[in-house]
C-alpha cells in the first residue's frame, strides 16, 4: 500500500488553527508534537521524517491527502531552523546553491501538481526503487566520487553539473508530491556528482529539501486550502522548529561514516516500511 493508500475518518476544514488546537485532544497534542520534533530532527541529519508525521497523522484518523499536504506545510519550520543549524557548512557554496535552487524549486512545483492531479497510487511502484538507489549511492559515493575523479579530472565539467541539475530537479518532483526521505534522494545524488564532504553536503541538502517543502506548501495554501488542517500544521510546525535545531547540533558532530552510516540505515528502514 502507497504512502496515500489509506483512508482516514475525519476532515477538518475550518483553518483557524488556535480554536482547533483547542479542540485537540491533549494526548493528540502531545503525540504530534513530539512527532513534529522527531521528524524535525530526522529530516536535518537524513531527511525521512515525513515517515513519523505522516503514519501519526494516519493513525488519528486524518485522511491521508490531509494529512499529506498539513504535514508538509508544519515541516516547513524545521528545514528553517535546520538550516541555519548548517549554516558553517554552507559558507562558500552561494554559486552552487544559486544553480540548484531553481532546479528544485521547479521540481517541487511539478510534485505538488502531480499529487492534486495523478492517482493516489501514481508513485507507489518507483518510490522505493528511487530510495534504494539512493541508498546504495551514498554507501558508494567515496569510491564513485575517486573514479570520476580519476577519469574526469574536471569535478566541474558542465556534463556533471547538467546531471547533477536534472537529479536534483527530479528529487524535487519528489519532495513537491510527498517528501519523504527526499533528503537521502538528495545526498545519493550530491555523493556522487560533488566532491565536497558529506556534511556540507547535508547542509546543501537541508537548503534544496526545504526549499521544495516550502514551494508545495505555498501551492497548497493558494490551491488546495480546504486540504489543510492548520491545527495539526501549528503542531508539527512547533514540533519541528525544536527538531531542526536538535538535528543541526547533533548531526553535524557525526563523523563521514556514522552519518553516511546512520543514512544508508533509515533509507533501509523506509524501503521496508514503504514496501510493507
């Protein structure tokens, strides 16, 4: 079953977020902050916290495009606060970021048509494909970074930067419809085509993942607002703001190994969880 192929009870449709918190119960306020937090965390040091907030959300009752597109919209304010968290290791890499950015900002305009059009099972088949992929590019990256590097000495050379440009567009595509573990998208592209480290790497991660969260949030909010509970985007979003300064500190403190390490494991875990 897709990651929106299941069907909730409830729809709550009335975007004054205060009064509906109000509603919430209290231990559905506690679980979707902490689920908020978790992801938060998650999505600055790997990025598949999608895979906490949504199945929460599902588990409440909310239908899943609900449930969907409210959680994109709270998870915006952990990929702030994330960023600034790796903000050191985006020092020098304005000339990059102005390259990819657009890339991934038209991918994620794409995504987030895509999931307001296709069929709720258009993805269901290539996801975990596209995961696994990425996965067994970051545990190759080194040795596939020093090949192209022996064979192509010329790190900048406008075939790679054309590749580079189309995967992180295609990652957006991703992150616009539903995001989950786009960040391990991102890094298994990065690993390969770039020869910088992998935290600043990660931090050009966090930069392009939130840029694609915010550009499908915003086309929710103009498009698609009778989909949004705002009550459970305050949460989340309180939830991950937290998270994303807890992810900046912890993750940049991981060695090349554990963090490629700690990446290749939730990628695992989010194909296992995807296919069952």
């Amino acid at each position: 079953m897709g990651p929106l192929g299941l069907v909730g009870t409830r729809v709550l449709r009335h975007p004054v977020a205060l009064v509906r918190v109000c509603r919430v119960p209290w231990y559905e306020v506690i679980a979707l902050l902490a689920a908020g937090m978790a992801a938060g965390t998650i999505n600055t040091i790997v990025g598949a916290g999608t895979l906490i907030t949504f199945p929460t959300l599902l588990f409440f009752g909310f239908p899943p495009l609900v449930a969907n597109v409210s959680n994109t919209v709270g998870l915006v304010a952990g990929g702030i606060t994330g960023i600034h968290g790796y903000r050191r290791e985006l020092v020098g890499q304005s000339g990059v970021l102005r390259r990819l950015m657009p890339m991934s900002f038209v991918g994620a305009v794409t995504g987030a048509i895509l999931l307001l059009w296709l069929p709720e099972s258009a993805f269901d088949a290539i996801v975990p494909a596209l995961i696994a992929a990425s996965v067994l590019l970051v545990m190759l990256g080194p040795r596939l970074q020093a090949w192209a590097a022996a064979r192509h000495p010329d790190h900048e050379s406008r075939g790679r930067r054309l590749v580079l440009g189309v995967g992180v567009f295609g990652a957006g595509v991703y992150g616009g419809y539903f995001g989950a573990a786009q960040g391990v998208l991102l890094v298994g592209i990065m690993s390969v085509l770039m020869t910088i480290s992998l935290q600043r790497i990660n931090g050009l991660k966090n930069v392009l993942a939130t840029v694609a969260n915010v550009v499908a949030a915003v086309i929710f909010i103009l498009v698609a607002p009778d989909r949004i509970d705002w009550a459970v985007a305050a949460l989340i979003a309180v939830g991950a703001l937290a998270g994303g300064y807890v992810g900046a500190r912890f993750g940049r403190r991981l060695s090349p190994v554990a963090l490629r390490g700690l990446i290749v494991v939730v990628g695992v875990l989010v194909i296992g969880k995807m296919v069952l």
